[in-house]
C-alpha cells in the first residue's frame, strides 16, 4: 500500500488505504462521456492527505470517516493541485 504523501509523486498504479475527509457537493458536470456527477474529497492517512476526485457512482459511494481502498489509481495535477483519481479500466474503490 501506497501512503498519501507517497501517492503525490506518484504518476499511476496507485493503491492507498486512507480515510475520507472533507467531501465536498455533488455536482453534475459535461464531459466528453456525457453528463455525469463528481464530487471532490480528501483522502487521509497519517503522512498527510490528498485530494480524490470521486465520479459517477462513487460520489454516492463514500462518507466522511468512511476508511477506503483505493486500487489502480493515477495522479494529475489541476490548479497546481495534486488529484488522485480511481483508473477507469481496473480501478476500484472500496468501503472497507
């Protein structure tokens, strides 16, 4: 496993066991896939955090406090700011 700090220098084949905090509204965006819902949260561990775009389903999915595992994630950079994001092939997440 993969901790927060860890995952931000990291560019792909993520898997992190963190806990969500701060999640933000869910919000309906338009993307090249069509109309789908996104939602921004933070996951946490004890090597800090990192900020988790959840999309779709898994904007449903979690809670805060929720303890997730997240498998086959990859990092980009938005607004100077480190997102990691669930693959859309062989990513999962999971409410443990």
């Amino acid at each position: 496993m993969t901790t927060c700090e860890e995952a931000k220098q990291m560019r792909s084949g993520i898997n992190v066991q963190a806990k969500i905090v701060d999640k933000g509204e869910v919000r309906t965006v338009n993307t090249k896939f069509g109309e789908t819902k996104v939602c921004d949260a933070y996951l946490e561990d004890e090597s800090g955090r990192i900020k988790l775009t959840l999309w779709a389903d898994d904007t449903e999915k979690v809670k805060n406090g929720d303890e997730v595992k997240l498998e086959g994630g990859y990092t980009t950079t938005f607004r100077n700011e480190i997102q990691l994001n669930k693959g859309r092939k062989d990513g999962k997440l999971e409410v443990l």
